[in-house]
C-alpha cells in the first residue's frame, strides 16, 4: 500500500494525497475484507476535528476472520448498517461479533444491476452520474444511520458497509462529515481515495468485465472510477428537490438543528 500511495503522490491533488498520506492511521488492516477505514481525524471549517475511533466505514464483511472480529472487539464495534440490498445481503451476510446491533437498510439496492447487466450499463454510459443524482432512496436508506449516530453510547463505535464500501458508503460518509462541517475538498478526498483502496478488487472485477463486455480496461474504469464530480451530483440533486441541504437533513434523516448539535458535540472536538 505504501508504494501506492508513493506513486500516487505526482497525480492526485493536495488534499486527496493528504487523506491517502494518513493511511497508517486510518485504514484498519483486516485479513477478510478492504477499505476498512476510521472516518476520523478530519478538520471541520470551525476548526474542530472528527474524533478518532468512533465512526467506520467498510467494504462486504462477510468474511472477516477471528483475528478481524478481535479487531471489531477492540474498537468496540457493536452496531453494524448494511446498506446492501435483501438478496445481495443473504447472499453474503456479515461476519460479526455476536450479539452485534445488526441493521439492512436495502432501499433502493435490491435494483441496482448484477453483474451481467453491467457490460451493457457501461456501453451506454452515465450509470454512476445517474445513481448519484436520484434522490428517491436517500431517506430510508440513510436515516436509521444518523439515528443510530444519536443515540449510540459514547463507549461504543459503529460501522456502516455495502458490497464495495464506496458508493452507498461513500454517500453514507459525505452525508455524515457534511453534517459535522468538514470541506467539501475534504470530503471528496475521502470519497475518491476508495479508487486506491479498492485496487485488488478493482482489478479483479475490471477483467470479468473485459471479458464479458469486450471492453477494454482503462474504459472500463473510466466508467467506475469515483469522481468528485459524483457527489456533486448528489448534493445537486439534494438542493434541487429540498431547496438546501439542511432541508432535505431535517425532512428524510430527522436531523434538524438540535440534532445537528448532538451530532457535532458527539463526533467532533476542539
């Protein structure tokens, strides 16, 4: 990972090199799974940093390995948000602590296309800038998060994942760093740093796809590579239906301004 990072240093922007730059902190090495990182650490525009060890994000857990469950102990992680839809769900269900607060929130996943439709979807282009500009899911899909993120015991940590943990994950991170007042930069930073640590995913997904698709591989990830331009879909897509941001926070997550607080004083410090 480290040689990665280096040989990434020339091509990615400041602020996207800075978040991959604090990996040794943030990624949590797991033997059953990638892109388990600690949403932590970012800086807020009221100069208040998200607080370390409480909020993770992942990539499919279903097999995490004794060593990976000791892991989820140690963080205390106990309360787990699959956003994965019913039957991509049961496919895979998640390896967990026993005893683990385990919720499906499938809204809108059980239509998103298998594998074998996604040769023609990239053949026709703008699946990913379509996904990201429909609001018709957000809310249930993400409410029983930041409601969870209420009331969750301050000894204990949750963690959210879909099958890749980078774009209804993603979506799920911009969502709550947006809610504690991190950069917009920042936050893209933390969206797009997926494309590096799903690489050995990444790769092997591109080759089934070659070869379904005949397509070759740098078109096939142009059309999957996360961009910043994507959650600017979403967001535009937020103010187009709700007017702002904070309007569609309060009407589909229940977080107006008072819960907005609770958030912030949980999840940020001085």
């Amino acid at each position: 990972m480290k040689k990665i990072i280096l040989a990434l240093a020339i091509a990615l922007p400041g602020t996207a090199f800075a978040q991959l730059s604090d990996s040794a902190q943030r990624v949590v090495r797991m033997q059953g799974t990638v892109n388990f990182r600690d949403v932590g650490g970012y800086k807020t525009q009221e100069g208040r940093q998200v607080v370390w060890g409480k909020v993770f994000r992942s990539a499919d857990v279903s097999r995490l390995t004794a060593q990976d469950l000791s892991l989820l102990e140690q963080k205390h992680i106990h309360t787990v948000i699959d956003f994965r839809g019913v039957k991509e769900a049961a496919a895979a269900p998640d390896h967990l602590l026993p005893h683990t607060d385990y919720l499906l929130c499938p809204a809108g996943s059980d239509s998103l296309p298998g594998a074998a439709q996604m040769a023609e979807i990239i053949k026709n282009g703008g699946f990913l800038e379509k996904f990201y500009g429909n609001t018709q899911y957000l809310g249930a899909r993400y409410k029983p998060l930041f409601q969870k993120l209420l009331t969750l015991p301050a000894s204990e940590s949750i963690m959210y994942h879909c099958t890749g943990g980078r774009d209804r994950t993603g979506m799920a991170t911009a969502l709550f760093l947006y809610a504690l007042g991190v950069p917009q930069s920042t936050i893209e930073a933390d969206f797009t740093a997926s494309n590096v640590y799903l690489q050995p995913m990444n790769r092997q997904m591109f080759k089934g796809l070659q070869q379904s698709s005949g397509l070759d591989e740098e078109t096939i990830r142009k059309a999957l590579e996360l961009k910043p331009e994507l959650l600017h879909s979403l967001f535009d897509a937020i103010r187009k239906q709700y007017g702002t941001v904070d309007n569609f926070f309060e009407k589909e997550l229940g977080i107006g301004k008072k819960e907005r607080a609770i958030l912030v004083k949980k999840y940020t410090e001085s």
